[in-house]
C-alpha cells in the first residue's frame, strides 16, 4: 500500500476515533501529497520517494514552527505543533544515530573514492539518495565534512 493510501486510510480512522489533532495533521499532509500529485509533469502519480521527501519537509517545518512559538512563550501553539510533527514522523522511516550515519559515509566515501573537501558534492549527491528520510540533511553533511577535512 502507497502512502497516500495509508494516509487516506488513516483519515477514516482518525475521523472515526475523533482525534482532532490526528486528523488536522492527515488532512495537511493529504493536501500536500494532492498538490504532488497535480503538478505539471506528475501524472497524475505519487511514488513513495516523493512522499516521504514531502513528510520529512513538513516533520521539519513542524519541529521549527513549535521552536519559534516556544521561544516566543506560547507553549499552546508549541504543543500543538508538536503533536502534528509526531503524526507526521510516525509515517517516516526510523531515523538513523549519530554513528549509522558516520559508517554510511564512510561507505559512501570508500565508494567514491573521495579524499579531500573538492569531493564532498561527489559525496553528499550520493549520501543524500541513499540517505533520503533516513537521515536529516545537515547531519550527514556535518559528518561529511569531519571526515573529509
């Protein structure tokens, strides 16, 4: 089963349970996997990969959003987006540690065959397919950059 079929699934059940917070949270993503969908060139069509590029954007817009408002004194707002993170980030694939990234890299860098800074395109082009909602960005890139230096 595709995502959005799971996340269209999902709604039922949240709408059924009547878990508001679950449901504003599918219903956001179902929107966004919709505007995937539609655009120019999609067919209409939503692979996974995709999908799980549009979670990963909206767990991250959630997590900095509940940052801000905390750092403002409105934990209401900071509570709520929180919470629509977390549905967010159960559909994501379990993250990898600190030191599953370091040995993908290394990996990746054995596999390139890089050796200086001049590389890290070379390597973080690669890292970043194999690692797609595996792992955040700037970690992978920081890990990068240690290991090339």
């Amino acid at each position: 089963m595709s995502l959005f079929d799971q996340v269209s699934q999902d709604i039922f059940a949240a709408m059924k349970a009547r878990d508001k917070v679950r449901l504003e949270a599918l219903r956001n993503i179902k929107k966004y996997f919709i505007e995937a969908k539609t655009a120019p060139g999609a067919n209409d069509e939503l692979s996974d990969a995709t999908a799980l590029k549009i979670l990963t954007k909206l767990s991250k817009q959630g997590r900095d959003a509940a940052a801000l408002y905390t750092e403002k004194g409105r934990e209401d707002l900071a509570a709520e987006e929180s919470a629509q993170a977390e549905v967010i980030e159960s559909y994501l694939p379990k993250q990898l540690s600190a030191s599953e990234i370091e040995a993908e890299v290394k990996a990746i860098i054995e596999e390139t065959g890089a050796s200086s800074m001049k590389d890290m395109g070379k390597v973080m082009g690669l890292a970043s397919k194999k690692l797609a909602g595996k792992a955040d960005g700037k970690a992978v890139s920081e890990v990068v950059k240690r290991l090339l230096a």
